[in-house]
C-alpha cells in the first residue's frame, strides 16, 4: 500500500528543482493543495493533489482516496482525475470523459502510466522503497532507481539503502557505484558518498567504487568532502594513486592543499607515493598552499632517494623566497641522514634570491647538519652566494 502526504511532496519538489540539470519544476501548496509541474525530455507533467491516496501493490490503480482527497494528472494529452465516490468506490474521469467508476481496458493503461509517472517524479517515495526491498531486497531497490526522474528521487532512493541496517558488504558497493553513474547532480553525489559508513570504506573494493564515483564530480567543494573522508581510510598503495589522480582534479589550491595535507598525516607508503604526491603538489599554483603542503609532508620524515630530489625540484618551483626558505629550514629538521642529501640541500639554498632569507636558511641548516669536513666545506661554498656582507657573517658565524 503506498501512501503520500503533501509534506513529502514540497520535500521531494524543492530537491528536485534545486538540483537537476535539464529538469524543472514548480511547486504550489494553497489551502491544503498541492500543485506540482514538471518539464523535461519526455514532455510536461501536471499533478494536482489533496488529502492522501494509496496505490494498490502493483502501483496500477488507486485503492483508496480520504475524503477530502482528489487527484488529477495530466501529460502530453492524457489526463486522469479521481475522487472518492460512494462507499469504496472511486470516481474517475479520463481525458475529459463522463465521471465513472468502472474503467475501460483502455482507461486502466493510462490509469497505470499515470501512477508511475508520479512514482518517477517521487510519489511517496519511502513507501515504496520499505515495499521494494521486502519483495526483492537491495536490487530491487537499486533496479527502480534508474527509472526514477531526478537525481533528488534517486538519492531518496540510495540514501533508504545506506541508512538500513542489514545493508551487505557488496550491497553498499553497488549502491555507491549507483551514485557515480546513475546521478548527475555533484551536490546529490556529495551528499551520498558522505553518508557511507566509514566501516564500509575499509573494503577494497567498495573504497575503489568510492573513489570512482568521487572522480565523476566536478565541484571543488563537492569533491573536496569526500575526498576527506576517504583519505583517512587505509588505502592500498593503487588507491592512494587513485586518490591522489582525484585530488588533482582540484581546482581549488586552498581546497586540494586541504586534503592532501589531510592524507599525508596518515603516513606516505612508499617512495613512488611519495613522488606521485610531489607531482600534484607541485601543480597548486599559491606559493602558500604550496609550501605548507610540502612542510607537512615533512613531518613524516626526510624524503629518501629519488623523492628527495623530487622534493627539492618542487620547492625550487615556490616563487617566494619566504616560502621557499620556511621549507628548507622545515627540510633541515627531518632527520636527514645522508651526507649526500645534506649538500644537495645546502647546493638548493644557493637559488634563494634575497641574502636575508638565503642566510636565514643556512643558519638553520648549521644548527642541525653534521659537522663533518665535507659538509663544513659545502656549506661554505654555497655561503659564498650570500652578497650581503651581514648575512654573509651571520650565516658563517653560525657553522662555528
């Protein structure tokens, strides 16, 4: 049995004109009815409604309506009206037709179109959804879900199934990959993928169906929130690529620097990761978003091998000197262990343009390089870069 109220509907009515690309609609409640139009590809919908109707199981004729209730449906041609009649009788009038009670095979067919027109558009949607997945189960649910108009219906839809709780395993991966290609709506995508339990995150394959579905945004803000919330999931070394390809598509430096800082903060996995993280790194274009990333991804420790070279090359990439210089002093306080490293480092300082800065670096670099013959020797050499005669004896001053 299906019923409706008219708060379901100014619900279900707000979403969808809020959120569909290609779908309109209109909404009016005056003195208890309820008037709805909807526009898109397949025509123009009217429904006008009072009091409460119910469907028969088969959703193909009205079983009952309250007695103040009416209903009247029409598009592209076809209208139908119903009242209460006498007794539990109903009276129809189709298509401008004589009042009747009994319907016509003919009737019945625009009768049964009608009501799954308004289905579509979110006709008591929870309703419906409890009956679908007694009779069927998730895939029922997730089988009506394409035929439903809107991306707002749809995530009434989806959101039914992430909320119970008997949902499987396999079952919340089938509705998230629901999300990526069944909605168009960026803010309805968002607000699903939001609402998968966390639990559910830490299985493989539903965390690569989240990230699938997360890359079919294209709003910053949107992808943004949830990208934040899978990067505190334990990744696989593919799926922290996979994260990392999504975090790139960020326009936004203040928003793609926000999550990557939040992924490093639970550890880089390997040397590749890490290279792969600098590439995206070295493509926010603010110098500040740009050298804070870098100073947090510090925190877990010096880079090794080739990221560390990467990791200069990026930082080399900062225009600001202040920038550039808070990351090498950052850089000097990573328990970097090779000596190698530490002259490649002090060799880095040299393209630092301002002798205040280049000095205030290198001072930093003394306190905590080892004092070894070699490393003294570097580090005088690339002293010699420093014009200023002040910052020139601060920095040497500062190796003894």
């Amino acid at each position: 049995m299906k019923n409706i109220s008219l708060v379901c509907l100014f619900i279900f009515i707000t979403g969808a004109f809020a959120c569909d690309d290609g779908f309109t609609s209109s909404f009016s409640n005056h003195n208890g009815r309820t008037t709805i139009t909807v526009n898109d590809e397949t025509g123009r919908l009217r429904l006008e409604t009072r009091g409460e109707i119910t469907f028969t199981d088969d959703e193909k004729e009205i079983k009952t309506i309250s007695d103040d209730g009416y209903v009247k449906f029409k598009k592209n041609g076809n209208s139908i009206s119903a009242r209460p009649g006498t007794g539990d009788e109903i009276v129809y009038v189709v298509n401008d037709g004589s009042p009747r009670t009994v319907l016509s095979e003919n009737e019945k067919l625009i009768l049964a179109r009608a009501i799954k027109e308004m289905i579509n558009v979110g006709f008591d949607a929870k309703r419906r959804e409890e009956r679908l997945y007694s009779n069927g189960g998730a895939n029922a649910v997730l089988d009506a879900v394409h035929n439903l108009r809107s991306d707002y219906v749809k995530r009434l839809y989806l959101e039914y199934l992430i909320s119970g709780s008997s949902v499987t395993q396999n079952e919340i991966t089938d509705v998230v990959r629901r999300i990526g290609n069944e909605l168009n709506s960026d803010y309805d995508k968002s607000t699903l993928l939001q609402k998968i339990p966390v639990s559910y995150l830490q299985d493989e394959q539903t965390a690569s169906a989240y990230l699938d579905a997360v890359s079919t945004i294209n709003s910053d803000y949107e992808k943004d929130n949830c990208l934040k919330l899978i990067v505190d999931q334990p990744l696989t070394p593919d799926q922290y690529n996979y994260a990392l390809t999504a975090i790139g598509n960020i326009n936004s430096d203040y928003d793609k620097a926000n999550v990557l800082k939040q992924l490093i903060s639970h550890g880089v996995p390997s040397e590749n990761n890490t290279n792969n993280f600098l590439i995206v790194t070295n493509n926010i274009g603010s110098d500040y978003e740009k050298a804070n990333v870098l100073k947090a991804l510090l925190v877990q420790g010096s880079p090794v091998g080739t990221s560390f070279t990467k990791f200069l090359d990026v930082t080399d990439g900062i225009n600001s000197d202040y920038e550039k210089t808070e990351v090498y002093k950052k850089m000097a306080t990573a328990r970097i262990t090779s000596e190698d490293d530490w002259v490649v480092l002090l060799k880095a300082t040299e393209k630092i343009n301002d002798d205040y800065e280049k000095s205030d670096a290198m001072i930093t670099i003394a306190k905590y390089m080892p004092k070894s013959d070699r490393l003294k020797s570097a580090y005088m050499l690339s002293a010699k870069s420093i014009t200023a005669d002040y910052n020139y004896g601060q920095a040497i001053k500062a190796l003894n």
